[in-house]
C-alpha cells in the first residue's frame, strides 16, 4: 500500500523535479523510500574535493556553489545550482572521490540519496537513467558555452553570462524584468567569467545607470531590460 502524501514526503518534493520526469508512481516510491531529509545551513561545505563520493543530494531549497580551489588561491566557479537540481551525483555514478568543493549560499533543505541505493535505481529505471543524461549533457552545454564566451571582451562575457542564468533558471516578473534566483557577488561574477573584480564592479555600476539592472539587497541581480542587453551585447 503508498503511504499517504505528507507535507515533507519525499515524493511529494521529488516529483515535479526534472529527474523524475515520467517515472510512474511505483518507480517514484522505490527512489524515495530510503531518502532522508537534510538541513544545511549557509556558508557550509556540503562536499568537500577529495571526499568519498557517498551520496547525491536533490536541492530542495536553497542555492548551492560548485567551486574548485587553484594553488594559487583563487577560487574557478564551475556552477550554481539550485532547486529541483541534483548536487555530486558524479562521485556516486564514478565511485570515486570528489572532484570539486560544494558550498551552499543560504540555508538549504536537501534530500540524501546513498550510493548504492542511487545505483541501483538507476539500473532498474530506464527512464531515471535517461533523466540523468539529459540532465549532465544540459550541464556539458551550459559549461561549452562559458568556454566560448572567453573569445569577448569583459562586458559581453558578464552580459552573456547574465542572459545564460536568465534563460535557465530566471523568474519572469509581470514587468518583463527577469530575476536571477542566486546571490552573486562581484567576486562570484569576476571568477565566472574570468575578469578582476574591478572591472566588473565598474560594468554593473553603468548597466544600472543605463536601467539595465537592478542589484537587490543579498546581491540578486534583476535584468529590467533583457531584451536591450541582448541586442547590446549580441
């Protein structure tokens, strides 16, 4: 017999979540029945590079940094993710260890997949299998893209940049403005696209003179013109 929905079931949560597009009610409960609930608080390191890869994470709330640490003290941001995306499921499919840092931004409700059962899961669901292809082989193009952008120059990388998250995971407000559901620092920009932060810091402060953008207190971008940045910065 299904349990009954609760507020905090994990089905509940799991099922309008990209992975788990299609799976059939029986092959929803076999996932979640072992998952567990975990609260992370911000500014914490939920993987750690060189970790044993364990377990797999699905954001249920909250907005996470994939980073990797160079020799020289700098910080390469790989990636941002946040709800409905799934976090170290590298080190879980490879059974290796991890092979960059995990920090969260806020606060983060997540739910914790093991190895083993997430394997296994994987081999009886075709359709969960499928999911996760589609799922890394969006990330591959997402992280293609970034590669490219290195060709421009300074203000038309962070414009592109800023469409990118726009295009993947903005909030379309009534007024045509996109909100960037992350919190991005200068700093955090600077690194993405491979500039000083000086030079950022002055690109943000013309584009909000320009009304292109809007920074809310906790340093959420808001694009009050996409389309003008777009056709700016083409």
């Amino acid at each position: 017999m299904n349990r009954a929905g609760t507020a905090d079931d994990p089905r509940d949560l799991m099922r309008p979540m990209a992975l788990f597009a299609g799976l059939s009610e029986a092959e929803l409960e076999r996932v979640a029945t072992p998952v567990r609930m975990r609260r992370v608080p911000d500014n914490t390191n939920l993987i750690s590079l060189e970790q044993r890869g364990n377990e797999a994470y699905l954001i249920v709330e909250g907005t996470v940094r994939v980073q990797v640490e160079q020799e020289d003290g700098s910080t390469v941001i790989l990636a941002y993710l946040t709800t409905g995306d799934l976090v170290g499921e590298m080190g879980v499919v490879e059974r290796s260890t991890r092979s960059a840092t995990v920090k969260t931004l806020e606060d983060c409700r997540l739910l914790e997949m093991e190895r083993g059962h997430f394997n296994d899961c994987l081999r009886e669901i075709p359709r969960l299998a499928w999911n996760l292809l589609a799922m890394m082989s969006g990330r591959l193009r997402f992280a293609n893209a970034r590669i490219q952008l290195m060709r421009y120059d300074v203000a038309k990388r962070l414009a592109r940049q800023l469409l990118a998250f726009a295009d993947t995971i903005g909030i379309v407000n009534d007024d045509g403005s996109i909100s960037i559901p992350l919190r991005l620092t200068q700093e955090d920009l600077a690194n993405i696209i491979g500039a000083s932060r000086e030079r950022v810091n002055r690109i943000i402060r013309t584009w909000q003179k320009r009304k292109l953008i809007r920074v809310d207190p906790g340093h959420r971008i808001v694009l009050l013109d996409p389309d003008r940045l777009d056709d700016l910065y083409r």
